[in-house]
C-alpha cells in the first residue's frame, strides 16, 4: 500500500490513536481527513496536518449516513482507519440497556454501516484498505468490561470475516489489536487505569506499527507484540488461560 498520495479517513481522529495515527499518516504523506464529534479540535488538529474535517457524531445513525454520503461524493478515500469508539468500565449486572446499545452503536454498528455504504465504491475500483481498531479486551475479555469487549469482538469477527471476503477485489483488511494505550479514553469511561502492570503504551508508537501494518498490508497488528504470548495461550490451551484470568483478571 502507497501511503503518499493516497487519501486517508481517520474516524476518531481528534485524540488518542486516532489523532496520533492521522499524524503518522500525514508524515507519510497520506491527505488525511479526520472526523470525530468535538469540531474546533477536529479542525485545528486538520490544520496541523493540512488534512480536512468531517464533523460527525457517529453514536447518530443518521450522521453516519451524511458522513458517507459526503465522501461518496467528494470521492472515497483510499484508507479508512475506523478507529472511534467507546469504553465502559462495570460489573455485568449494572451495566444498563442503554450502555450496550451505546457500545454497539459506536464501537461496531457505525464502522459496518460506514463500510457497507463506501464499500461499493471500493469494490468498483478495486482498490481500498479498511482498518479496524478493536482492542485486546475484544480477543481475551477483561473483567468488569463485559459489554465493551463483546462490542470489540463482533467488530473483530466482522473485520475477519471482510478479509476473506474481500480476498480476491484488491480491498485489504488490517485489524489493529491494542493493549492499555496513554490516552483519555480510561477517563472517559470512567474508572481511570489502576493496573500496575501492564503499563500502558504511547499512542505514537501504535500509530507508527499501525501505519507499518497499512504499508505493509497486515491483517492483524498487535501492540504492543508480547501480548500475542496471551491471545496465543487462550487459543491454543483456554483451560490454562481461564485459571490465569480469573487469578490476574
């Protein structure tokens, strides 16, 4: 995958691994294009980059369906790194119907229906790379984030699913598989991160592996790589990795 050039949609791009993979993009020489909820950071964080501002609102179904219409109609982007999304931090029992149906629509309901409306498009030119950022709690499970790991998980299964899909149409998938990142999303969700170990890790670094995964068209990149040993070990013996995780959580 050409980088420079190439026209790049980063969903969540205001913060976090969104804002530091449309930076990482833009070094590269992407034209990124940055959407996320909050418009004056979005826009100064385009004007940093040189890239453009989509204001949308993607737990609104309705502004997902303008987001994409707009880009159907100022041309489809090359890239899309779906990365917005929302956490939540409960026991099972006191986590609300409203805060699954806010996971799902955010975490996973917005990235299908932006891909199923651009997805034509890039299946006519055949060419095209979709990015899933999911997260390690969607592939393990964590304690306490029921809700917000299954979210992940069905947008993981879906991402795996498009690959094959999509094998033979020049569209590639990658999924980006993150542990605890330095980012506000702890705060966001409530809770803030009170694990001693794993640390977290700097947005940067997962944007520059992500960006290698897009150049290079990975399927899965994992940050940071030790956490592989874990998604192994749950694969390959889950008796063994039931008792560590209801040891360590």
């Amino acid at each position: 995958m050409r980088l420079r050039g190439a026209r790049a949609l980063v969903t969540g791009g205001s913060s976090g691994i969104g804002a530091a993979t449309a930076t990482a993009l833009a070094a590269r020489g992407a034209r990124v294009v940055l959407v996320a909820r909050d418009a004056d950071a979005l826009r100064a964080r385009a004007r940093e980059l040189g890239g453009e501002a989509r204001a949308a609102d993607l737990a609104e179904p309705a502004q997902v369906h303008r987001l994409a219409a707009d880009l159907l109609a100022t041309g489809v982007p090359d890239v899309l790194v779906l990365c917005a999304g929302i956490g939540l931090r409960a026991a099972a029992e006191d986590t609300t119907d409203e805060q699954v149906a806010g996971l799902l629509q955010v975490n996973f309901r917005a990235p299908v229906q932006l891909v199923s409306e651009l997805l034509p498009a890039m299946r006519a030119r055949r060419h095209g790379h979709l990015v899933f950022v999911g997260s390690i709690a969607g592939v393990l499970g964590v304690a306490q984030e029921a809700a917000y790991a299954a979210s992940k998980a069905a947008l993981d299964a879906y991402a795996a699913s498009l690959r094959v899909e999509l094998a033979r149409v020049g569209v590639r998938v990658t999924t980006l598989v993150p542990g605890a990142v330095d980012t506000a999303f702890f705060s966001r969700r409530g809770p803030a991160y009170a694990r001693r170990f794993p640390r977290p890790v700097a947005p940067g670094l997962v944007a520059q592996r992500l960006v290698d995964g897009i150049e290079h068209e990975r399927a899965e990149v994992v940050v940071p790589r030790w956490l592989r040993v874990a998604v192994a070990t749950r694969a390959l013996a889950p008796e063994l990795y039931a008792r560590l995780g209801s040891r360590f959580g």
